[in-house]
C-alpha cells in the first residue's frame, strides 16, 4: 500500500532523483499531474536534476511476498477505523470531557483539527484556536424545549453549538435558529454583557463548549497585542501577528495573516521573518484563490527583475514556481511566452547559473504529449521551425512556432523536444 505521509509538509516532488527522460504511456501519465501538489526548494531542483540514475538491473534478485493477506486484513482494518467519522466523534468528546488542567498537548490538536472547520472559529489565527481549545468546556443539554440563557441574564461565557440547534426568542417577537458551528453569548469584554432574548434547545442532545468571559477576552485581547497592521492612504493593507516558535526567544517575528491581494505579491520580493520561511511556496500554492489570472504576479516579477536589487529575490520566485507548479505554465500559453520573456531576461542580464537551473526544471518537470499536425499537401509550411540534431550535438528542439498556426493551435511550442 502507497500511503501519504503524516505531515503533507515534508512531501518533496524531488526526494528522489529523476531518472533519465523515459516514455510514459498515456494511460499512466495522469499519475504525474499530482507532483503538482507537492512543493520543493531550490536545492532539491538542483540534487533532484544533478544526480541522473540510468537503469537498475533487477535480474538475479530473489522474489519474496511483499504482503501476506493477514498484513492486508490488518491494514483495511485500520483504514476503516481511521475513516470512520463517527469514530473521530468520540475521539474528540473524549478530549472534550477532561478538565482543562487535564488535557495533553495531543488533546488540543485533536479539538483543532475538529475546531477549526466550524464557522465561528473561521476567521481566527491557529495560535489563537489552539488557546481556545485548552480553556473550552464541554456542555450537553438532553432535553429539548429547555432554556440556556434567560432574557435580561448577565453573560459569561461565549458558546459554540458543536451538536443540535438552538432558537433565540428576541423581545419583538422575531426569532433566530442556530446550529453546528454557530455561536452565542458574550463578545470579547471585561464588561458586564446581557443577554437580548431568550436562548432554548430546539433538539434533544444538544451539545456547546463554553469559554470563560475572563479566557475570551484575554485570549483575543492579547492576540490584538501581537498584530501589526500596515496602513496605506488610511486602509489596512496587510495584517501580521508576532509569533515565538521557541521559548528561548531565538526563533520570533511576524508572519502574515491577512492582506489585500497587491500587498501579498509584494510581499512576495520583501524580507521574510524567520517564522514565516516559506511564505513563497504558500504563496504560489495559493494565489489561485484570490487572483484571477497568474498573469497578475508574472507581469510584476517582469517588471521587478529591471530592478537590479531585486533580480535575485525575483528569480528564486520563478525558480519554485516552475519547479513545484509546471502545470501553470505547461497548460496556459501566455504563461508560456511568460516564461520565454524571462528565460531572454536571463540570457541578457548574464545569469548563467539561473538559467541553467530554470532548463533544469523545465526539463524534469515537462510531460510527454503526442501532438498530429495535418497539411494540406506535402508542400505546405509547417509553422514552426526545429533547432539542435546530431551534427549539433543535443536533441531536437522547437525553435519558434507562428502564433494564431495550426501548430500553435494543435499545442506546439517553443522548447518542446522532439
């Protein structure tokens, strides 16, 4: 069995080397679009393409049974258990159900991992919900119809509903249901706070965790503390908190948590903070969520690579893109001419090494294709000229290939080896 590994994180595209270029069928190559989930540094780019394997000779070898069916009986069985949601549940009340005092570090990250995909926790930093998750108490209502909060009764917890649906009855007659997720009760104050209509169960076994007015307010209170907004022409741009990775005090800065689009490619060419390493690879993983053309962040990095201190930082960015995210060059052709703009861009600013490593890449991570062009008659042009051959001594590659052609129609471009 092929399993991914726990953390997703040390999955490197280029643990192993790449062997030597060799033809995939078609009915396999779909495997290699998911290479493009992983992400790798630069160093991996170079020792992944550095270090070529040729063919292993297995011959002579003794064969022996990999897996018995016991082995395999044993393993469907834990992929059930794991698999099972209501299982995961229990996992979770267990953790639910211990004092505060009581809960180990693997407890929190249990309550988390639920936590975090419900709506009220939605909007807040994981080193805030992971404090929520230490202080939270475990709440069950059994009966329907019965009432939580009164109209008029001072507040001093905020309640997340992890199970059932409850009804708020306000003084003027109109009515609100929350369900899983949702939330009620106090806002982040030390002052006293009263409850505006009347809270009741709607469902038998509702479940809540409850926080201490005293633990909410200092747990957000102090993650205010630690943010840092960067304003421009009066509008917060960029948002970052203060993180301590150890308790020596070594390994501290700010890491981004919040940013308009714009601020996030800028961010892209400026100075990192210790804690916050790879906001690069997170950043080319993620874009797509919030911009809608990548054109947006190759049509900066053009105009920043004129900018002779920023050369650098500029080509590193395009180094891990292309190593970790080919498919959004290989499948868009004005990322493509993107890529021949700054590949020139190399050549002319001297950059040898870069370049050379941008070939690399390209070359480890392009896919087989199987492109028919058809011609009116033997004499027909074919639109793109080849480059290299045996008398040169390297392969056969297209040169150049006449936009709005039918080669360029049928997917041909600039680079391909034939």
């Amino acid at each position: 069995y092929l399993q991914l590994p726990a953390d997703l994180t040390k999955m490197h595209l280029t643990d192993n080397p790449h062997p030597q270029v060799t033809h995939v069928p078609s009915s396999q190559s779909g495997c290699s679009i998911a290479s493009d989930s992983g992400s790798s540094s630069l160093s991996d780019i170079y020792q992944a393409t550095e270090s070529e394997m040729g063919d292993v000779d297995l011959t002579g070898l003794p064969e022996a049974p990999v897996d018995s069916e016991d082995e395999e009986e044993e393993e469907d069985e834990d992929i059930d258990r794991t698999s099972d949601p209501l299982l995961g549940r229990d996992v979770v009340r267990e953790c639910l159900e211990k004092e505060p005092a009581d809960k180990t570090d693997d407890d929190i990250e249990q309550l988390l991992e639920f936590m975090h995909q419900l709506p009220a926790f939605a909007n807040m930093t994981m080193s805030v919900r992971r404090e929520l998750c230490s202080v939270m108490i475990f709440e069950v209502v059994e009966q329907a119809g019965a009432i939580i909060l009164e109209d008029g009764q001072e507040l001093d917890s905020w309640y997340v509903i992890l199970n059932g649906t409850v009804e708020i009855s306000y003084p003027d007659g109109k009515s609100e249901s929350l369900c899983m997720g949702n939330s009620f009760g106090i806002t982040p104050s030390l002052e006293k706070q009263y409850m505006n209509g009347v809270v009741r169960t709607k469902v038998d076994d509702c479940q809540f965790v409850c926080i201490a007015q005293q633990d909410y307010w200092r747990i957000l209170n102090h993650v205010e503390k630690n943010t840092h907004k960067v304003e421009e022409e009066g509008e917060i741009v960029m948002v970052k908190e203060h993180r301590e990775l150890d308790r020596s005090g070594t390994r501290k800065g700010h890491i981004v948590i919040k940013a308009t689009p714009e601020r996030l490619i800028m961010h892209l060419i400026e100075e990192h903070s210790i804690v916050d390493p790879t906001y690069i690879e997170d950043f080319l993983l993620t874009y797509r969520t919030f911009l809608t053309s990548p054109l947006e962040v190759g049509n900066k990095l053009l105009e920043w690579f004129t900018v002779d201190s920023l050369r650098d930082k500029v080509t590193r960015v395009v180094l891990l893109w292309v190593n970790n995210h080919f498919n959004d060059f290989e499948g868009d052709p004005a990322m493509t001419r993107f890529l021949e703009e700054f590949e020139k861009n190399l050549e002319n600013t001297k950059m040898k090494g870069h370049l050379r490593l941008l070939n690399i890449a390209c070359a480890a991570k392009a896919k087989w294709r199987q492109i028919t062009l058809q011609k009116p008659s033997r004499d027909s042009p074919l639109f793109f000229s080849l480059l290299g051959g045996s008398d040169k001594g390297f392969g056969i590659f297209v040169e150049t290939v006449e936009v709005g052609s039918k080669a360029a129609e049928a997917g041909l471009k600039r680079g391909d080896q034939v």
